[in-house]
C-alpha cells in the first residue's frame, strides 16, 4: 500500500519569522512511478508541483496546515490519499521581546560565574536564547571598547569561529576586568539572534598597565557626599561607567562630570560597580561603592595587601557621640568597646571577610548599624614565592623519599633473587654428591 505523509526539515518545535524551512512531502510503497504533487497550503486550497519539496522563509502568514498527495504522471492521473495535516506555527519575534530599533530577533542572554574574579581563576560563559527551541550554536565574543560612540566592538574568542555546540565557554586564567558578549545561530545560511547585552567579570586587583582610584579612599559613603574616580596609565582617552544592581549599564556623563580622566560625582543615590575603560581597550581594576544615610563602615576600595596595616572605623552622619561601637567580621563579634576604629596592625589572609559595624548613642535610646562591605586581602609577592619555595621543598623530599624506596624494593628483590640462587646451588650440589656416593 502506498502512504504519504508531510514533513519539516527542520524539525523545530519553534520556528520564527524569517528562519528558512523546507516542506517535502514522502511517498512510501509506490515502487517506480513517476509523481507530480498537489498541496493544501495556508495560501491556497490546492497548487501541484513537479517535485516533492520546497524551501521557504517563513512569516506569520505561512503558519497552517499543510497537506500533500501524490498523482501518477504515468497516463492514468490517478492519485493517492491526502496525507495527514502537518501543521506549522510561524512566531513573530516580537510576540516574546520588547522591540527596540532594528530589533526583530531573539534576545540571547548571558551570564557569568563568578562575577567577581579571584585573579587567575577559571570564568564560565553560560549563554541562553529566550523562548529556547534546538538548533542553536552559540558565538562568544569579548567586548573592546569605542570611545567614539559609547559602545563596544566585539571579538570572537578562539575556537568559537563556527559556533559551539554547547551553551557554556570557559575563560581560563582571567586576571582582570573583562566584558563579553554572546549570540547564537542556526540554519543554512545561518539565522542569527541578538547579541547578549554585555555582561562583566570584575576584578578588584589593578591590571599591570591601568588603574582606578576612589577619593575618599572608602567602600561607603553618605548620599550627599562628594566622590571622585581617577583612571590612571598609559592612555590619553578614558571613560568611567557604573553598573548598578537595580539599573543598566551607563557612563559618567549621565550621572556626574568627567573632567580629563577624573570623574566628580556630587551624589551616591545607589549601590554601583565602578572601572574606566581606555581608547586603547584596556579595563581598570573595578571598585564597588555604595551610598547610605545615616551610618557607614569606612574600609578600603581596594584589595589590602598581608602584612600591612589597615584601620576600619564607624562613621555617623548626624551624631558623634557614641556609648558603645560593635564591630562584626563575617557576622562574629570582634571588638566592643567606646573606639571607632578597629585596627589591625599586620593583616593576614584570615582577616578576609565582611565587615560592619553597629553604634549605640549616648542615650541608648537607639542602635544603627552600617550595611556590610567586603575586605579583600592579597598575597604579597614575598609571600607567594614563600609558598612556591616551600611547595617546591615538599615536592623533592617527596621525590627523594620515593626514589629511596624503589631501591631500597629493588634491593631486598635483589637479595631475595640472591638467597634464592644460593639455596638452588646447595641443593643441587647436595644431589650430585649423593650421585657420586
């Protein structure tokens, strides 16, 4: 028996609007006979054609149902049955993002992990396609930034020239400030989505050749302080942006004055991610900075190097006189007592942490308490040639412990070999001299 059937190549459960699909229509059982074909489409209630498939780029109109049956070109016209409905739904981009100009593709989304970077460590990609169906490869670049428009270039990151398979990518030994970007694509010729919007791994240790500066040198301040951000190293052009956690990526222009390579903030309305970015595509060290009404931690922007002193203190807006100051480290009590600072006069690494502080007034009428910042403590490089040194040591005692014992197992084989030998000598021996006797 002969059977027909339509089919989609590809096979997607979601195809959108302007992606490229072939309809072919499959006759099974019918041996050699020659077939025209005659189909129901969206666009007509019948249309025959001379072969058994065509390839479209579809819009919302090609959604419906679509059928097809075979006719014998052989002199006797006759005709199969219509093979079962096959229906294809079309979906406007539009239907799933909000439009902005020139957008009428999907939204691909990148995240990052970690987002803040221990300098060395291994960052993974992880890239999604709103609404996501099969088929997609995914592209991976890193951002460069234009000074002359605000925006960035993007460079595709080795190996990822003709896509990946999988929606993740491993940065390995990231040491500073970076952006990436990612998009995916799918079909022949390849239909691509959005770019991702840049997204950021931030690292608050200064790349070799750039650096940020925050004056006053302090993690929080007070709404109505006055801030400035240095960028400093070797470039004529710089711009600051933020990242705020409850905003979008922007510059110093939009919410403060860039004077040269400083940028004057008058106020801290929020909590923002901090870094300059230089005409020659280089990215500063990034400094998070949050601002508060009442009470604030003053502790360092920058990551503090063990070994050296640090002073953490409380600071109040309106009053100063104080009965009691708790500082906490990672939630734990540490110091309580009528001093504002705590000082720590040679920091290790196991003073790492979050800090925060908690005031009692004069009149223990009322408690404030700063919100918690991070304080991050460095190796010097004394420190970490101490380890090298002392990790090397392991090794060759280990080594030569190891080479000890291999001779000392060749040698007692040795001797058991040479016990073994002695005892066939005397026994042969011992033979013979009874064969002689």
């Amino acid at each position: 028996s002969t059977s027909v059937s339509v089919t989609l190549q590809p096979d997607w459960s979601q195809i959108f609007s302007g992606e490229k699909i072939t309809v072919r229509c499959e006759i099974q059982g019918g041996g050699d006979t020659e077939w025209d074909y005659e189909w129901k489409t969206p666009q007509s209630t019948s249309h025959q054609t001379h072969v058994n498939y065509w390839t479209l780029s579809v819009s919302e109109s090609s959604s419906g149902n679509y059928m097809c049956r075979g006719r014998n070109r052989r002199g006797s016209y006759s005709s199969t049955q219509w093979s079962k409905t096959i229906t294809l739904t079309v979906s406007e981009w539009s239907d799933f993002i909000k439009l902005t100009v020139n957008n009428n593709k999907p939204q691909s989304v990148l995240t990052v992990s970690p987002s803040w970077l221990s300098p060395g460590a291994s960052v993974t990609l992880k890239c999604e396609v709103e609404h996501p169906s099969a088929g997609w490869r995914f592209y991976w670049y890193k951002t460069v930034p234009k000074l002359s428009d605000r925006l960035y270039r993007y460079e595709l990151l080795p190996g990822s020239d003709s896509g990946t398979e999988e929606d993740s990518y491993m940065v390995h030994g990231q040491t500073h400030t970076a952006g990436y970007v990612c998009r995916a694509g799918r079909g022949e010729p390849v239909f691509y989505t959005e770019h991702s919007k840049p997204t950021f791994v931030w690292s608050g240790d200064f790349p070799p050749s750039a650096s940020l500066t925050v004056r006053p040198d302090r993690v929080q301040h007070f709404t109505s302080d006055s801030v400035s951000l240095s960028c400093e190293g070797n470039s004529t052009e710089w711009r600051v942006r933020r990242f705020p956690e409850d905003s979008y990526l922007s510059l110093c222009s939009d919410w403060g004055t860039m004077t040269g390579s400083t940028c004057n903030i008058s106020g801290l309305n929020s909590s923002a991610v901090y870094w300059c970015e230089s005409g020659s595509g280089q990215f500063t060290n990034s400094v998070n900075i949050t601002g508060h009404n009442d009470i604030i931690l003053v502790s360092p922007v920058l990551p503090v190097t063990e070994g050296t002193s640090v002073t953490l203190g409380c600071k109040l807006r309106r009053e100063n006189v104080v009965s009691n100051v708790f500082f906490y480290q990672n939630d734990k009590l540490i110091q309580n007592d009528t001093r504002v600072e705590l000082i720590i006069s040679a920091v290790l690494k196991s003073d790492q942490g979050f800090y925060r502080c908690e005031v009692q007034t004069d009149s223990r009428i009322r408690t404030l308490t700063s919100p918690q910042s991070w304080m991050a403590v460095k190796l010097t490089s004394t420190t970490e040639n101490s380890s090298f040194l002392v990790s090397l040591v392991v090794w060759l005692v280990c080594g030569i412990l190891l080479i000890f014992l291999l001779l000392l197992l060749c040698c007692c084989r040795k001797s058991k070999g040479e016990m073994f030998d002695f005892l066939y000598l005397m026994t042969v021996k011992t033979v013979d001299q009874r064969i002689i006797f």
